[in-house]
C-alpha cells in the first residue's frame, strides 16, 4: 500500500488560514498547497466533532453511523439521563477497521468516539478521554508505556480535561486567553511527540493525527484573527493575544511539515477538518422561548430540600436542564445538537405530544421557531430541518426531532435565562459549516481549488490513495480533480464489495483465534483416536 | 452463558477498579473492597461513572442494563454508589 497520512485540523477555515499563510505563519501549509489541491469541505447539517469526524472516519452521514453529539439522553423519571457517546455506537465500519482487514496497518491518534478503542490492525489512541483513563484505552496497551518513555511525555497535558473544557464552554475569561493558548500549545506538542515517534517505530500504511488545538483558539480567539475583526488600532493585551495565537499557528506549520518529511516523498498527505469557523454575535436561549411559548416548563426549585436544590444548582450550572416533564412538550437538551427534541405522551395524562399530533406539532413548531425575529423583526433563525431532511438513514432515532441553523450558525443556549435572544459582549468563534480540505503527494493534482467536497469523500479519497477499493455503500466518492489523470490511468478507482459490520476486524481476529482453537481440539483428538 | 455468583462479579469489579485507578496516584487506606464507595473513597467524578459503566459493560459483554437504576433513586441523581451497590445491581441485570 502507498503510504498515506491524514492530518486533521479540527474547525480550520480558510477564513483564518488564508491570512496565517499569506502573513508567512504558516509558509510549510502555503507550499504544500502551491503544489496540491485544496477545497472547501461542507460539514454535517449541525457541524459538530462527533458527527462530522465519524462521518470523514466512515464515509457515511450521521443519520446512518448513528451519532449526533457528544451526549445523547433519554427521558428517565423526572431526570434526564444522560451519557456519553463511544465507539460502539457507531453504527457503520470505520476506515481504520476498512483498511485493517485489508492488511494494511493504521494508526489513529486523537479521534474522538475511539473509545473503548477498537481493534485494529495498527494502535489507537483516542481523543476525548480524560487522562485518568487514557491507558486503558489505548490499543495495544503496550503503546502507553513507549509514549510514557518519551522525554516530556504527560498523559494530563495531552488527553482532554473535562474540568477545562466545562470552563472553557462558558466562554474563556479574557485574563485566561494566554494560559489558555499556550496550554494548548503544549497539548499539541504532546501529540506531535507520539505520532512521530510511533511513524517512527509502529509505521503504517494510513497515519491519522488530529489537532484539535484550532477550534479552541478560533472560539476563543477569533477577533484577533479574522482579518474583518482584527483591531486597527490594537492595545499592547490585544497584541500580545494575536501573537500568541500566531504562535500555535506557527508551531503547527512546522508539525505538519515534520509529519510530511518522516512520512517520506512517496505518501501522500490529506488534511481536512470537521467543520469551518465564523464570527458569532448573539446567542438564543431556545428553552427560554418554548418556556415563553407554553411548551416547556421549568422545573419549580422552591419545593424542594435545602439538599436537593443544591445539588440541581450544580446541575444546572453544568448546563442540565431541569424540566418538569408533566408540563413539557419541546425542549433542548444540549446546547452543542442545535436541536429540539418533541416528547411524545408515553401514557394518557401525560404532558407529551399525543402520537397521532407528532407530525402537525412538529411542522407547526417549525413555522413558529422560524417567526422568531431581533428587535429590528429580522428572523434570528435561517432553517429548521426535520429529523429526516438533516439526518436521512436507518440510524437516526436520537437525532433531535427539529434542528435549528441560527443567522450566525452559532450554538444554542439551553439555560433558563432572559432575554430570549442576548447579544454577546465580544465576537466570539463558532463551528460554521464549510471546513478544509486540502492534499498533496504524488498522484495528487497540483495548485487546483476544486469544488466544495462532503466529509463523506474523504474515506474513498484515503482508500483508493492507499490502493484499496472503495466499498459500494459509502455515501462519498473519489471526486473528480484530486488525483491526475495519469494517477488514474495507472490506477482506476475500484469499487469494491459493501463496507463490513462496525467491529469486524476485532470479530474476524476473534473468529481466528477460535478457529485455531478448534484446530487444536481436532488435532488433540486425532491423537486421542477418537477422530480421524 | 453461565450464570455468574456474587463472588465472580466483585472479583470482576475489584479487578476492574483497580485497573482503572493504577495511575490515579491515590493512597488507599484499605484495598477495594464491597464496602469501597467511588465517589468518597476513589474519587469518581461524573465522567470516572461512565468509563466504569463502559468497562462493566465490555468485561461482562452486555449492553443495554438499565444503569439509570443504579445512578438514580427515586428519578433523582444519587450521591454515592459503593462497589456492593454495583455488585448487587450486576447480579439483578447479567444474563444468567
């Protein structure tokens, strides 16, 4: 197989990359480009990291590998249940799990959903996990003790910390934004240590790093990049921000150039990200407005123990929401699905949307949300897409019932709060819909802007670099004008058989173990005479 | 599948809590035990639950226990769950 290396930039834009590389921050990324192909890369219908990335690692879109959010939760009770989503429920195959049974050797570091981490023909190490159990869901294990090895290696700089992340979700105050930057300078120094010494020691057909360092300085950071907001005229803070922010810019330049260069000249390197960046102004506080609208109902804190309503206070402050679920029709659950979920009457008496109204109930909630308007009566909200336009497919049974895409695509706020619609104090980052893609190598066309692409054609794009078949039901393809014509000539897309079920390399290496077992019974009872 | 004592299944857990906090740095007073509860004495935070939850559900091979029985009393979030909480919802919900 040719080499191959994915790169992911988690929410880069060319918005922000444009400058960084025009200004000389990042002149390795301008002359791979000059000698590669680039293309805006449309996200998922809600652009979010577990949906969009599991849609470039499988090929196909959330309504078919099943996730959504970070969380998902089901009415239990009078609470909310909430976890969080992992791998298993993925509902499709993984490129990685794709190219393992093809004998070809993957490594993956930094994606997140790979935990419990599957089994492949390679390492995994995964993103979104919390330090304190990073070893244990490393695979092989073996690996976590070669990075512990490493000089400068820490398992808590590098996973993901909850406790920041919560913090950060509220919005990084602004006497953090140099701790914060440079944190995450260091975070990204960590993985650029492990994928380079296990390039170096564990090398594979398909390498794939994700950098998840640019979303978090874009939501922070994003006046102080965008060229329409940077200050004209800045005060000695601002400069010092905008320069700090250069430098992980910077020092991720020279990591993509370094992975490049141990890559070697005959791979080829792909980068893309999970979604695209822009400015948001104002925030809608959508449980407010179905409050407001009878649709939902708060759950009366006044009642309650000294005890209990402390502990709903923590609760809340974490961003749950507390319902009263006799009174509720609509609510959102999560601010990062963008979406409404409908509660359908479980029994008579119960305050749900009785079954036979779900369908008149949800298209007239559409027309209302989209009469919501700004004090000047524009509309705040631009669509509202029914479970079954923005997520098609067999799996999409937790998808929000409506999903909201506001003027300024920024996230929903699910507190109880007034007013409805509030008007930040500072531009901040939001995930925007149309993220990154870029390629070069040999075979790749050289210094094209192609066409928008979907997150579903990088798989076929990684596998037919790689030599292999791209599988009949993925819902990408191998577009055309990434590869020369006399790439193609020598090497024509192949379509392959359908994709295999999620976990089939594990269960095909399981598979083999018992079948080497049963081998040693028979030859055990040859030798016992009791078969021939 | 053969069914599992209460024995199996808190050697199971044992194992597993022990695997899970090897790194955590903690000065155990007593080895993990029945009586060991994850929130005062290991320190559990929400996200340590549902990796323990996650590790339950792979080293038994069974998905989809309620667990909300387990974390919840009453329709509400409870405070604290001890290993023999753990071991007597197990021994309710394994697949005989």
């Amino acid at each position: 197989m040719n080499p191959t290396v994915l790169i992911g930039l988690d929410g880069a834009t060319f918005t922000i990359l444009d400058p960084l590389m025009q200004e000389g921050v990042m002149p390795h990324l301008a002359s791979m480009l000059a000698s590669g192909v680039r293309a805006e890369l449309r996200s998922t219908p809600n652009p979010l990291t577990p949906p969009a990335w599991i849609a470039l690692m499988t090929g196909r879109n959330p309504g078919t590998h099943g996730v959504f959010d970070f969380i998902w939760s089901e009415e239990r009770a009078s609470e909310v249940y909430f976890t969080l989503y992992n791998f298993r429920d993925i509902q499709c195959e993984t490129i990685w799990s794709m190219v393992s049974r093809q004998q070809g050797r993957v490594g993956t570091l930094n994606f997140p959903m790979m935990s419990p981490p599957p089994e492949v023909n390679g390492y995994v190490i995964p993103g979104l996990v919390s330090w304190k159990h990073l070893r244990r869901n490393i695979f092989p294990r073996e690996v976590f003790d070669e990075l512990k090895g490493l000089p400068g290696f820490s398992a808590r700089e590098m996973a993901w910390d909850f406790d920041m992340e919560k913090e950060a979700a509220r919005g990084v105050p602004e006497e953090e934004y140099e701790n914060w930057i440079t944190f995450h300078i260091r975070r990204e120094r960590q993985w650029f240590a492990a994928v380079r010494h296990l390039m170096r020691t564990r090398p594979a057909d398909l390498t794939a790093i994700l950098f998840d360092g640019p979303d978090k300085m874009l939501h922070m950071g994003w006046r102080f990049l965008d060229p329409d907001l940077v200050p004209s005229d800045p005060s000695p803070w601002e400069q010092k921000i905008r320069q700090l922010l250069h430098d992980y810019f910077r020092e991720l330049d020279t990591f993509l150039a370094e992975i490049r260069e141990l890559a070697g000249p005959e791979a080829r390197l792909f980068m893309a990200s999970d979604h695209g960046f822009g400015p948001t102004r104002e925030v809608l506080r959508i449980n407010t407005w179905l409050a407001e609208q009878g649709l939902l109902r708060w759950r009366d804190m006044e009642d309650m123990a000294e005890g209990d309503r402390e502990r709903y206070r923590r609760l809340i402050d974490r961003h749950f929401v507390l319902l009263d679920w006799r009174h509720t029709r609509a609510y959102a659950s999560t601010t990062t699905s963008n979406g409404i979920h409908i509660r359908v009457a479980r029994s008579e008496g119960d305050g749900g949307v009785p079954a036979a109204d779900y369908a008149t109930f949800r298209q007239e909630l559409a027309d209302r949300l989209l009469g919501i308007t700004d004090e000047a009566g524009q509309p705040v909200i631009s669509r509202v897409l029914t479970r079954e336009e923005a997520f098609p497919g067999p799996n999409n049974r937790r998808a929000p019932d409506l999903t909201i895409v506001t003027r300024d695509h920024g996230f929903l706020s699910i507190v109880n709060r007034e007013p409805v619609l509030y008007r930040r104090p500072q531009v901040e980052g939001t995930h925007y819909p149309m993220g990154v893609f870029m390629a070069a190598g040999p075979g790749i066309t050289g210094g094209v802007t192609l066409p928008a692409m979907d997150l579903v054609d990088i798989a076929p794009a990684l596998l037919h670099s790689l030599g292999l078949p791209v599988p009949s039901d993925l819902e990408g393809r191998v577009v055309e004008g990434l590869f020369t014509d006399s790439f193609l000539a020598g090497r024509p897309v192949r379509r392959g058989g359908p994709t295999a079920r999620p976990d089939s390399y594990a269960l095909r290496e399981q598979h083999t173990l018992e079948a080497e077992e049963e081998a040693q019974i028979i030859k055990q009872l040859q030798a016992l005479g009791y078969m021939e | 599948m053969a069914s599992r004592s209460r024995e199996e299944i808190l050697d199971s857990l044992v194992r597993i809590l022990e695997d899970m906090t090897a790194d955590w740095d903690m000065d155990l007073d007593d080895p993990i035990d029945e009586a060991t509860r994850l929130m005062a004495d290991l320190e559990f935070e929400s996200i340590d639950v549902v990796q323990f939850i996650v590790a339950i559900e792979e080293r038994f091979q069974q998905r989809g226990m309620p667990f909300e029985e387990l974390l919840m009393e009453d329709g509400r979030y409870v405070d604290e769950i001890t290993v023999r909480d753990t071991v007597d919802f197990l021994d309710r919900h394994l697949a005989g």
